[in-house]
C-alpha cells in the first residue's frame, strides 16, 4: 500500500519527550494502519547531545535549532521543553514557516496561547495542546469537540496531583503539610521547588486553559486567583469530616451573567461529590453543560506515558490533517469577549476556625460583625477550650468575597480574638 511518510522533530528529550519518543517507537508499525501514513522522528533537540546517544541515533539528535527550522522536509514540531522561552519562539517561527505544532506547554499556552492560535490560523496551521492540561485525560478535545453543543457554565477539578497527594497523605494518614511535602518529595511526585504546585499556579495556568475553551472568551493566567494549601493542617481536615466534607485544591470556573469566575484555592466539598473521592496523584475535571448535565473525566493527570499519550494522540490528528487537507479546521474557540470577575465579586461559604476569649458576650460581637456585613452563619461548633481560650469553627452561608473579608479585617483586630487560624471557602 502507497502511504506517507511524516517527518515529526522533537524539542526536548526530558520526561515527557522520553514518553512521547516511547511511544512513537511501540507505535511505528501500526501508524500506517491508524493513520494512513507513517511518523518518523527525523530530530530531537537538545541541550547536550551525549547524554542521549544512548536512546536516539546519533544523527537524529541536535542542539541545534537552525537544524529544525530550515528542514522543509520536517512538518510537525512537538515541543515539549516547557517554559516560555525558548519555546515560545520556537513555536512561533515553526507555524509562521507552516509547520504544524503539537505542545505540552501548560505555562506558554496560558499566557500567549490565543497570539500563537491567531498565527496558526493565518498560516493554516494546527496547533494542538491536549497534554497542557491533566496530562493523560482527555479534557481539551471533548471540550471543543464532543461537548460544543453545551452551553458550559462551570468547570472545576483537581488538577495538580502533587497537591491532591498531599492532601490525601494528610487525610488519609494524619500527616501534616510539611511531614506529606515531604512524601511527596522523596517519592517524586513534588519537585525540588514545589512552589509552583503547592502555591496553586500550575493549577491556575490549566484553569486559564480550560476557561478559555470552554466559555468561548480569552483567559489568561494572570485572571486567575491563586491559593495554596501550605496553610491547611491535620485539624481542618478531621474538623471538615465533621462537617460532612473533603478538603481539595480545585480550580473552579464559572461562567456567570456577571462576568467569568476563575480561581483556584483549597476547598470544602461534600464527601458524596465526585470530585471528593478522587486521592493520591489522580486529577479529575467535572464539566457541567446545559444539554450533557454533569460529566467527569478522571486519570492520571502527568507522567511520561500518560502526558507522552496525549501528545501522540495530538500528532495523530496533525498527521491525518494533513492526510485530508484539513489543517486548522478547529483552532482558538474564543469568540467572545466576557469580562472576568475579581475575585472580590466572586461568592462562596466560609469556613473559620478562630481562638477566642471565652467570655460573654464574643459569640455575639462577632455574629454582629458578621450581620452587619450580609454573612449569614449557617453553623458554629465550639472545639476546645484550654483556660479561658476557647477554639470556635464558624461556618457561613455563600456570601461576596469582599464582603465576608471585610468581616474578617474587623475580627482579626478585636481584642477577644486571640486568632483566626484557618480560613477556607466551601462549594455550594
């Protein structure tokens, strides 16, 4: 049978290009069957060819960017370094000179990623990004594709799994933050800097992504409000079981008629949500769609393989795009233009737990700080006492961000509240 031959180069040799290369060599044989043509990785950029010669041949490998650029005969560029920059370059110069792009780069594509969708398209170009958020699972795809009939209206998930690791460690075994970081670390999951991950901006820069797909309107990174667990203790987790509730670090979307809703931070949700039993490094993104209700996509959100799964598939459909002339056929969704909300209009329930004076007339004082403001109090525990110190949980019903903050500036400042120790909003 007469078939194509697809030349693919590869940026970046670390895990993810070490999952993609995996695959596309256990795949050689069958593309012609998948796809109607075969892939070959002609070249694999790197930073230090030795390092590699061992798992590429040697005349594939190159340091050079030169080498990629002005091969004509090389039509898809998979990068995969990550970064803004070089990458950001690379991926502009290669659609500019009509290649296609397939990217696993959730940090580019949160920011730069509607400028670089604008370029595709007037070059005729796919740019394809399925790996840029919760690595293997299929989430980006159903969003443009098999879910476009939806009028999307909320978007939510755990989608950083060295979070949702620690936090399981810490419900599941007592641990607290640092004892599980540290698991986490030495097990691989964290890395050496886990700032980026425990401080919640890998979560947001895939919520920006995710927003941006499925509310038709640009969000960038830089909308999104970002909070980390480092503050969450063994307390709070036992304290929200009591309440019938799960801490998760989640990114939450809501398209609203008042603009979009983005923000990520730790959250109490119920322990029947299906998001609640989602443990260890598994991500999951619950999608509610007008017509479809609620839908889940649960897996495993990074890794070589599962990343390496979702860049090969994305290549796949570059390769048969250009089987059938049909490159660029589904590029940027964004078109509309919706304002995005600060955080400050956004709404949720609150969970507090303060350490107070215990002597008439507190409880009051601060129900009146609280009505006066609009929070309305759903529940209030007394927790411990240890002399004439007593911790209290408070939790409220939704209520405007500014609003409950500005309750909270007040009480911090009152003499009989020793502490507040913990702040957490909870999903209604």
């Amino acid at each position: 049978m007469d078939h194509n031959v697809y030349k693919v180069a590869l940026l970046g040799m670390g895990t993810v290009g070490g999952g993609v290369y995996k695959i596309l060599e256990k795949q050689k044989n069958d593309m012609v069957c998948k796809i109607g043509s075969e892939l070959e990785i002609a070249k694999v950029l790197v930073r230090n060819k030795g390092k590699y010669e061992d798992k590429v041949a040697p005349e594939k490998l190159t340091d050079q960017w030169s080498d990629i650029i002005n091969d004509d005969s090389i039509e898809i560029i998979v990068e995969v370094m990550g970064g803004i920059q070089p990458a950001g370059t690379y991926i502009k110069e290669a659609l500019e000179k009509g290649k296609h792009v397939v990217t696993a780069n959730k940090d580019l594509m949160a920011v730069e990623g509607h400028e670089l969708l604008k370029i595709a398209k007037a070059n005729n170009c796919d740019l394809l990004f399925e790996a840029a958020v919760a690595g293997g699972i299929p989430i980006i795809r159903p969003l443009k594709q098999c879910l476009n009939g939806n009028d999307i209206t909320e978007v939510m998930g755990i989608i950083n799994g060295t979070t949702n690791f620690i936090l399981t460690k810490m419900t599941e075994e007592g641990m607290e933050f640092a004892e599980a970081l540290k698991l986490a670390t030495d097990l691989g999951y964290a890395e050496a800097d886990p700032t980026a991950d425990i401080e919640g901006h890998d979560a947001g820069r895939k919520l920006a992504i995710l927003a941006s797909i499925a509310f038709h309107s640009p969000v960038t990174f830089h909308d999104v409000y970002t909070e980390g667990i480092s503050k969450i203790s063994a307390k709070d987790i036992r304290y929200a079981h009591e309440l019938g509730c799960e801490i998760k670090l989640l990114g939450i979307a809501k398209n609203t008629e008042a603009g979009i809703e983005v923000k990520v931070h730790p959250t109490m949700i119920p322990s029947n949500h299906p998001l609640a039993s989602v443990k260890d490094s598994f991500n999951a993104v619950f999608v509610h769609g007008d017509a479809v209700d609620d839908a889940m996509f649960y897996g495993r959100g990074a890794g070589a393989l599962p990343t390496g799964s979702a860049v090969v598939g994305d290549i796949i459909d570059v390769a048969r795009n250009i089987q059938f002339n049909c490159t660029s056929r589904i590029g940027c969704s964004c078109y509309k233009d919706i304002p995005v909300k600060d955080i400050g209009e956004t709404k949720s329930g609150y969970y507090v737990r303060m350490k107070l004076e215990d002597r008439a007339g507190t409880l009051a004082a601060l129900a009146g700080v609280f009505g006066s403001n609009n929070v309305s109090i759903s529940k209030l525990l007394q927790k411990t006492k240890q002399g004439n110190t007593a911790e209290v949980v408070i939790v409220t019903y939704e209520v405007l961000e500014k609003e409950f903050m500005d309750s909270i500036a007040v009480i911090s400042k009152m003499a009989m509240v020793k502490e507040v120790s913990s702040i957490i909003r909870v999903y209604h």
